[in-house]
C-alpha cells in the first residue's frame, strides 16, 4: 500500500473539491491509502458528502491554512501548523510515501526545499511537468521553482526529466533539448550556451535546442529551461487549445454551411479537450527534493486531483527518486561534486 | 515619396521571394519607392522576371551576403560591402527613409544599433511585433534584441510599444502589461518587480501582470517581456494555430461524420489561417534606433514581404520615431537622464 499525504486546504477550491477528488482516487485506486491533512471539521463535512471504500481515507490535523496569495517563506513562518507544512512533515518522518498539493506553490517549493532537503548530489530542486503535444507527451522542466538557473542546474534538470520521462510516460531514450531562441550552438545566454556544452559531452540523448515554435509538436521527448520560461510557455498551453478552439467556432458560426459542419465536428473537438486536457496530465512534480512531492493546478478539478494522486503514487512505485540518485551519482561529470568545484 | 531599402540578399528565400515581394509593394503602394539592395546580377535577373511600374524601383550594389547562420558581429566586421550593411549606411546617410530585411536578424540589429545608434533619451533598442490575438492585434516588445534587459530598459520598451499600437494599430490608449509568471505585484524576478514599481508610477496605461494563458486572448493592447521570453513565445504563436489545426484534423478524419462536418468547415478555417497569418502582421520594427528598421522572418513568402515594406512606409509616415523621442522626454521619470542617475 502506498500512502500519499494529500493537502485537504491547498487550492482555489479547497476543501470540497480536493476531497472529492481525494475519494475518487481511493476508490479507483487499491494499492493507495489517503491521509487528508487539514481542518478536522472541514474536512470531515465534506467526507460525509461521499461514500468511501473501507479504510482508505484517515484525515490527519492541521489548523493553519497557506492562502494562494500569501508570501511563501512569511507564511510557512508564521503558520507552523499550515496543512502544506503538516504534509511535508509527515513525508519527512516517512510517515507518508509522497504528498499532493493544489495550494500555493511557491509555499510547497520552500516547505519541501526547506524541510526535506536535497536528494544526494542535486543542486537545486525543479517542477517537470507532462505536457499533450502533437505527438503525445513531452517532459517541460523547470516550470516556475528556480526563475534563474546556472548551466549546472539545467543539466540536472535534464538528468530528472530523462528518468521521469522514462518511468512514468515510458518513453525508452527520452531525446532532451534546451528551449532556446535559435537552434544554433551559439545562440541564447551564456548559461544556456555553457549548458548546451555540459548536455552535449553528458551521456544523455541530448538533441541539442528547440525553439518555441517544436514546443507543441511532439518533436523532443524532455524540454529543458528555466523555471520563468518554462511556466510562460505552460500556462499559454493550457489555454492555446481552448482560445483556438474558441476563434474557430466564431469563424464557424458566420454561415449556415459551416455552422452545420461544427455541429458535426462537435464529438470529435471534445475528444480533442479530453485528450489535451491538463486534467489528465495529473500534477507535476516537484524533483529533486528528497521525497515525492506533487503540486497541482489551483483550480484543479476533481478529476485533476485524483489523477495527481495517482501520478504520486505511480513516481514512488517506479522509485523516480532512487534513478535520479543512480543517474546523478553514474555520471561524474554532472554529479554535485565536480559542480561545486567548479562553481 | 517614402524611399525604402529593401535588403534583396536577407532571407531564406532571396533574392527570389524578396524581390518578388518588392516588385509587389512598388506596384500596390503609390506612396513607395524601392531601394533593392544587393549583388546586382542576381537582383536584375529577378527583377527581369517582373512587371514593375515605371521608375519605382531602383538596385543599388553590395556585393557580400551575410548568411542566416552568420556570427553577427563577426560578420558585420568581415564584410563590410553586405548588403544589410549597405541598406544601414543609406539610412544613416538619409538616402533612404527606412529598410527593411528579412535577413540575420542578429546582424541587422547589430548594423543598426552601431550604425545608427540610439534614439535621444532610449538606452536599448528591442523588436516590437504585432500579433494576432483572440480580440484583435496585440503589440509584444521585445521578441528578441534584448536577453536580459534592466528594469528601465523595459519600462522604455512600454513606451515604444505604446508609441507603436498608437500609430499602426490606432488602439487610443493601449493597455500595457508586464509578461509574467502571476499577476501579483511581488511576482517574478528582481528586474520585473522593479519595471512593476517604474510602470505603476508612470502616465502610460499599465494594467500590471499577466501570465502565460492571457497572450493569446487580447485582454491588453501591449505585453512588455524580455527578448528571450519573447523570442519563444513569439515562435509558438506562429506554430500554434497550424498545431491546433493539425491535432483537431487528425481526430476529424477518425469519422465519416465528422469528416463531412471538416469539408464543410474548411472555407471557415482558412479564413482563420489567413486572420492570423504572420503573413499580414508585416515584420517587426526594431525601436529606439535612430532610423526606421523593419525586421521580417527568415521564411517569409512575397506577401509577407510586401506588407513589411508596407508597414516600414506607414512607420516612417506616422513618425514613430518622433513620438517615441517626445513621449520619453515628457516623461522625467522614464528619460535617460534620471534613469543613468539612478543605475
């Protein structure tokens, strides 16, 4: 059984919608068991909205709640009992195997960076997330933990989206390359020209850098960048699909003929919204603190919360960590080590 | 008579498609005169291929090329008789009103900010580009010039920006925001915060932040970001519609339904292909140097070509270089003087 520590009070629609997604991924989901930190009372009204399978869901307290507007570290500070700091205490003393929040994500970034620490021989810890392309699924990270990163931290960011790419969307050599403003060796900043050096001698499948425009297509499996770019790009994904969708129905609705023709399509484009839905992308994670931590969409839907959950619980059986400690330690050249020597 | 010259061996495609998109500008544009620029055999012979209205273009030699994938700088050195140099020197020596290339765009910049130099009171140059949008034309500066720009050298390109979707696209008070990675003040890196406080206190009609998701959809006239930033987002934009369209024409063609409900919306969709066509965007302008400088893509077809020449004619008539000299100096707060003080 594996246990995931889920943020009951995190997210724009805390508690209800959390919870219910929380009993869905019970339910659905035999080998995990939830523990729902936060506000007894809440939590517990909520719970008796649904059924739940036998002793699959305990709640746990937490008095405090980090609000989506407040100031990460300030509030982590103040509000010792928060249910983001019961969580990731709870993963700490490895009562828990991972957590899932839909809270604040600067406050999960610090409370996992602060109190779990780094894994051995990362520098700094970044968000990976799958995003749908033209051609099924590619890793982007960073996507917001580290605004500013060094050459070094781009390559160890390539070393845990190749090991999340292959566990958990089973992709065989995962291809990676650098989200740059042109394809050449010698273009963008000095820290992407210094990483593009690192990837090319490393013994990753490093492809060398895309541009904005492969984002979409499917063209690389792993994109790397850093955490400013990365969560521009992701957050016009999540809404490119719909506002194209959206100047194509008004273009459709002009005339009679095409509007009979959208009407036909209509099936077909809700395959394409479920297909490319963020929903079921199930959270990113954050990689390279030492333990599982998920963070989820604010306005994470039901559906989004229990397929997070199941992401958690499907990075903790194929043991993402303990590759990315392997990969890390496997390769001299991008290991801590050398890294801070050179620094 | 606006004279334009126009750099006839920039591009992927030149001389062939550039003087093929000159000839069609000379032709449609009453108001223009053509200054081709390049190694003068290989422009006559394009030129040979056409009709072109008496006495509306003329060659002008130079004999170097600097190639797409050409070191900038290095480039400019070694070849001093190029023909983006050439059509830089015309400016500077106002034989010319304005140019235009669709050549290296590093270079271009480059000739022009050593040519030419600045504008009074502008510190750094930045490229402005129209973009299609859900809600009609947004302006973005800047799309590439500038990697790391400080916090002044963004509250100028709002500015410039400003000035541009002024005089091109007659927005009367263009709303302005900061690109960012959230819409709260304290949000993003030290320079963004910074150009927040600087854009807060100016007279322009800044909105603050946006994120990601709002590029598409017109919900401001101006987004202000760095040129790394804008680079990549410009490059999705251009993808992301043909993606979209290629994602939802894949799952159309699953069905004899909706296949039917695609052929009858195919006259719709290609209005919407031509609606948001870079094509008709015209190039790029590069602000803040003093000289009027179109930058158009690589790739770019004879039309696209033709409304960047456009466009270069409707700069040099609305005098955007004029406004953006007075706006700055109206502006104590924002003007060289105060701002070199303060760094």
């Amino acid at each position: 059984m594996i246990r995931i520590a889920v943020d009951g009070m995190g997210g724009d629609y805390a508690p209800e919608v959390v919870v219910e997604g929380a009993v869905s991924a019970a339910n659905d989901f035999a080998h995990l068991e939830i523990i729902l930190v936060g506000q007894l009372d809440a939590l517990k009204r909520e719970l008796n909205k649904h059924k739940v399978l036998g002793g699959k869901i305990i709640v746990h307290p937490a008095a405090e709640v980090v609000g989506m507007g407040d100031s990460p570290v300030a509030a982590l500070r103040k509000k010792k009992d928060s249910s983001i700091a019961v969580c990731i205490d709870l993963l700490k003393k490895k009562e828990v195997d991972a957590v899932m929040t839909a809270g604040n994500t600067g406050a999960a970034v610090a409370a996992s960076a602060l109190m779990l620490g780094p894994l051995p021989g990362i520098k700094r810890p970044g968000i990976a997330i799958g995003t749908p392309t033209l051609h099924g699924i590619s890793v982007a990270m960073d996507v917001g933990a580290n605004l500013n990163p060094s050459a070094e931290e781009l390559v160890q960011y390539a070393v845990m989206a190749d090991v999340y790419a292959r566990c958990i969307f089973k992709k065989k050599r995962p291809s990676i390359a650098l989200l740059n403003i042109g394809e050449e060796e010698s273009k963008g900043t000095e820290v992407l020209k210094e990483a593009y050096k690192l990837l090319r001698d490393s013994p990753l499948n490093f492809v060398g850098n895309i541009e904005g425009r492969d984002f979409f297509t499917g063209k690389v499996d792993c994109i790397i960048c850093d955490g400013f770019v990365g969560n521009v790009v992701l957050k016009m994904c999540e809404s490119v699909l719909e506002t194209s969708i959206g100047i194509i129905s008004r273009e459709l609705r002009k005339n009679p003929i095409s509007m009979l023709g959208a009407w036909l399509c209509k099936p077909a484009m809700n395959a394409i919204r479920k297909e490319t839905n963020y929903e079921e992308a199930g959270g990113a994670p954050l990689l390279g603190v030492n333990g599982t931590v998920i963070i989820s969409h604010g306005i994470s839907s039901a559906r989004a919360i229990r397929n997070a959950i199941r992401v958690s619980g499907d990075i903790v059986s194929t043991q993402v960590n303990d590759q990315i400690i392997e990969t890390i330690a496997s390769i001299p050249a991008l290991s801590n080590q050398r890294l801070e020597g050179k620094k």
